[in-house]
C-alpha cells in the first residue's frame, strides 16, 4: 500500500488515539455516496462496541432518501447543523477537504481534535492525524483494516456497511480500481457477516418508477460524440419535478450512459436550485478528475464530480465544450 505525502500517521496509531478518547463526531462529504456513508456507519459501529459515544451527522441539512437507508445505523444520521455542542474529536472519512464538508466544516474547524481517512489525494494536511491512502479502492476498505486493529470483532453491521462502500466505489467490481486487495477485503466481510445478493439487490434493483421515467427523459436529452467517444446527457429540476423524482432517484443515471458501446467517457448533468451538479465516468485511462477540477469539483481518476452554478444550458454548453477540447 501507498499513502500519500499528506499522510502523518498510520492505521494503528489512529486506532491507539481512538481508544484513548471517548466521544466522537464522524462525518462525510456532500452528497454522500456509498462508501462516505458506509465508512461513517461502520466506524461508529465499531467505536460504540468499544464503549464510545458517536454521532455521525451529514455534510448538508438537506432530505436524503437513498437506497443506502439499507445500512445497519443509516437512520441514526443527523444534519450536521442540529448537532449541538462541543466537539471533541472529528473524524472525516471519505473527504480531505473542508470545503467539501459544507455544513459540517464549522464543526471540524472548532474540534478539538481531528482525524482524517481517505483516499482522495489532496495537496494539504488539515488535521492532527492524516491517513490518506489513494491506492485503495475505497476508504471504506480502509475503515474495514483500521477496525482490525481494534480490540473488537468485526460484525455483520460492519462488514455490511464496509461491503456497500466498496462495491459501490468500484462499481460493483467492474471499475478501473478493482484490484486483488479489493476481492481479498470483500472476501473477509462476507466472511464476518456482509451478503453480497441481499445488498445488491438494495442497492442496484431497487429503483423507484420515477427513477426510470427520469431515466427515459434523459435517454431523450443524449449527445453522442462519435469522434472523441463521449456521451453527454442531462436532467433538469423542472423534470425531476415533472416524473416525482427525488435526488436519489437520479444516482443509477451515469451507469446507464457509461454502458453504452464505444464510449470512453460519460457525463449527466443534474439541475438543482441555483446549480447544476455533473457527474463524470471513464471506461478507460482516461483522468475525468482532472477535467472536474476545471469547475472546482474533483474524484477519481475514473468516476468524480462538480458542480456549476448556474443555469442548465450554460452548464451544458460550457461541459460540452469542454469535454471536446479535454477529449480531443
């Protein structure tokens, strides 16, 4: 394994200063995935079979309804602006940044300690311990390690949790950052306890109607590039509005345009008020990180995002454009 230059620590000193505190705040990023939420639920799981006190709160105050309500703890969850208090230790999992904290940033900024695990590389070190590991396929397989070094036993709620965040960041498998440790830390949570059929089935075929009507409009909206071998497509808010759709209703969307034969490079744009939130999948080498930091977002090399504010056709003209000079 590699960690990044960010990195201060190693997984088994951060589970020595966890034992040796007692009340935590764990928190993601914005529109949290997968794998944010999975590592937040399975670290607190861990950390109260240890007797702690912890609260996982979101990054925004805004409804989430997801397929990931399937998660052992998910409604325990609380907007990060009704947590009220001191903080005394923080943990950020699954961001490095606190710009991508949003309304949690105050409380990781007034902490009195804080502890970051990832595996988006950033350029800078925010907190007393760093662990920022960009080979993982997940940071959710890193919870899954850092609990290990624990004195508890990993349980079906962990391996659970851990399971969903890494078959999620990898794409159920299929993605570029699928490796032999990813198959040997998935193995070990269907060992304690993770089943693979029952949390696929929440997750991937579980779609509301709305969720499908959505995805007929945006079938309607498709821009092939033939040339530079990218499809682009796109959802507003007043047709999310018009099929009863929610946020989580939009999430498979990408996956249905990254299918597509002889597309290397697939983006959906998604209208919310006052913005438009653009999600970016390659099928091969190519690095659509480096193209969402263009509009300040960022990810992975193959699958991240960003987000513009404003409207939808200047957000789409300005992605189109872009997406053919980036990918000529």
């Amino acid at each position: 394994m590699t960690v990044s230059a960010q990195t201060n620590t190693t997984l088994q000193a951060i589970a020595q200063a966890l034992s040796s505190r007692d009340d935590f705040v764990i928190c993601g990023h914005v529109n949290p995935d997968g794998d944010c939420v999975g590592s937040q639920l399975a670290l607190a799981s861990a950390l109260r079979a240890l007797g702690k006190t912890v609260t996982c709160v979101f990054a925004q105050d805004i409804p989430y309804e997801s397929t990931l309500a399937c998660l052992p703890g998910f409604d325990g969850i609380i907007p990060s602006a009704e947590f009220a208090g001191a903080v005394d230790t923080f943990i950020a999992v699954d961001v490095s940044d606190a710009k991508r904290m949003g309304d949690a940033a105050k409380l990781f900024e007034n902490a009195s300690y804080r502890i970051i695990i990832d595996h988006h590389e950033v350029d800078t070190r925010t907190s007393e311990l760093n662990y920022v590991e960009p080979d993982a396929a997940a940071t959710s397989m890193i919870i899954w390690d850092l609990i290990g070094c624990f004195d508890v036993e990993r349980d079906t709620d962990m391996a659970a949790c851990t399971y969903v965040g890494l078959m999620t960041d990898t794409g159920r498998f299929q993605f570029q950052n699928t490796d032999a440790r990813a198959f040997s830390a998935a193995a070990e949570m269907v060992a304690s306890g993770a089943d693979p059929a029952s949390l696929s089935t929440a997750i991937y075929q579980n779609r509301t109607r709305a969720s499908v009507a959505l995805e007929h409009i945006m079938l309607g909206n498709i821009i092939y590039d033939d040339e530079r071998q990218f499809v682009l497509s796109w959802v507003s808010r007043d047709d999310m509005e018009s099929v009863g759709a929610k946020r989580s209703d939009a999430e498979s969307l990408i996956d249905t345009l990254r299918s597509i034969r002889g597309i290397r490079v697939a983006c959906i744009l998604r209208g919310e008020d006052g913005c438009v939130r653009g999600s970016l999948r390659a099928k091969d080498a190519t690095d659509v990180a480096r193209i969402a930091r263009l509009y300040g977002g960022g990810g992975h090399v193959a699958a991240s995002g960003f987000t513009i504010h404003d409207t939808m056709d200047v957000a789409r003209n300005s992605v189109l454009a872009t997406l053919q000079k980036e990918l000529s």
